[in-house]
C-alpha cells in the first residue's frame, strides 16, 4: 500500500446510484471492512448514547435555525459535549466524526455518506490516503435500482428517491457549510447510468491502482 499508509475510501451516494452495493463489493475484494449504518452501532458503543438517538438523526439535518439561515456558518468539529445538550443533532454529529476519524487512523476502510469526506479532509486531520468517491445517477436509474434493491414498487420509489436524497443533500449542506452536489468535493465522480454495479466497483479499483495504491 502507498507510503504505508490507510486506504481510506469515502462514498457519498444518491439513494438508488448503487453506492452502497458498490461499496460493499469493493470492501470484500479489497479485503478491508465497509461502514455504513454500522457507523452508527459503533457511535453509540463509544458514547453510551442509545443508538436509537443516532439513527434518528442519521443523515438528516439538525435543527439551529442560525446554520439554516446563515449557509455559511456550520456546526464545529470539537469534542463532542457530555452535559445535557448531548443528545442534540450537532452533537450527536460530533461523536460520529470522532468515530470516524478514529477508523481511518486504524484501518484501511471504505465509509459511506455522513459527510466523511468533509470530516478527513479539514486541516487538523492528516489523511494522505483519503479518496473521496460520489456516485450519482439519472432519475430513471435512482428509481428502478430502488425498486430492484428495497424490493419495492415505482411510486414507493420514486416517493423515496426524492425525499432521501433531499435530506441526504439537506445534512451535508448543514454539516460542512458547503454543496452536497459541488464537484470539487470529491476525486472521481461517477454516474451509475452509464455503468453497471460490478463495472463501477471495477473503474473506482482502477482509479485507486493509479492513486499508486496496491489492489
């Protein structure tokens, strides 16, 4: 591996791309473990706050009318506080990027949404082998992977694709004080209509090969 250091690979993801399939498979052929909803197990393990706290906020928006009126202002990445504001949103938000800072010192991994590519990339956290990956898709595809992946039927989908995706884009905005869908976020941008699952699991193992990593 490049400089002996982690393979960290984030994936932010449009609800229906195919991200998660993707980065499970990439996971198991690259031998290193994927975080998605574990993130969150994990965050409650390490914080002994219920995890049903967690999974309420997961990838939503919290609730500071300042950040929501002020686009440029944006929670703090300090330590997360234990006194009673602990179970708030922001802080909630602060325990799970501790979490995650704390994986990417340990481990090569790949790491699912909750902003981990903001979270790696801000000045006091040294990640020399961070990829940030985002898979997005056309509207066509995001319903018919729904359908095919959650097992459910084309409103139920199209239902879904719109709201998970607005809150997905609503809690990035909120948390990093940037655009979910800005570009310049990410290392390699792909889009799922023009490539199958297994095809783009291939092209982000390719992309890492020429990063210099070992694959």
């Amino acid at each position: 591996m490049k400089d002996n250091k982690n393979l960290i690979i984030t994936i932010g993801r449009q609800y229906g791309s195919g991200g998660r399939v993707v980065g499970k498979a990439l996971a198991e052929e690259l031998g290193i473990h994927f975080y998605d909803e574990e993130i969150l197990t994990l965050t409650s393990e390490h914080s002994a706050v219920g995890e049903v706290f967690f999974r309420l906020a997961d990838e939503k928006a919290g609730n500071n009318l300042l950040y929501k009126i002020v686009s440029s202002l944006k929670p703090q990445l300090g330590k997360p506080s234990m006194d009673a504001d602990i179970v708030k949103p922001e802080n909630l938000f602060r325990f799970q990027s501790q979490v995650i800072r704390e994986l990417a010192e340990q481990e090569s991994c790949i790491i699912a949404g909750r902003c981990a590519d903001y979270i790696l990339s801000q000045d006091d956290v040294e990640v020399p082998g961070l990829v940030r990956i985002f898979v997005h898709a056309d509207t066509p595809t995001l319903i018919k992977h729904a359908m095919e992946v959650d097992n459910i039927d084309e409103k139920e989908a199209i239902r879904r694709v719109k709201k998970i995706n607005r809150e997905r884009k609503e809690y990035y905005n909120y948390y990093t004080g940037g655009h979910w869908d800005d570009w310049s976020n990410y290392d390699l941008i792909i889009n799922t209509s023009n490539f199958d699952l297994e095809q783009t699991a291939k092209l982000i193992k390719n992309y890492i090969a020429l990063k210099g990593f070992e694959v």
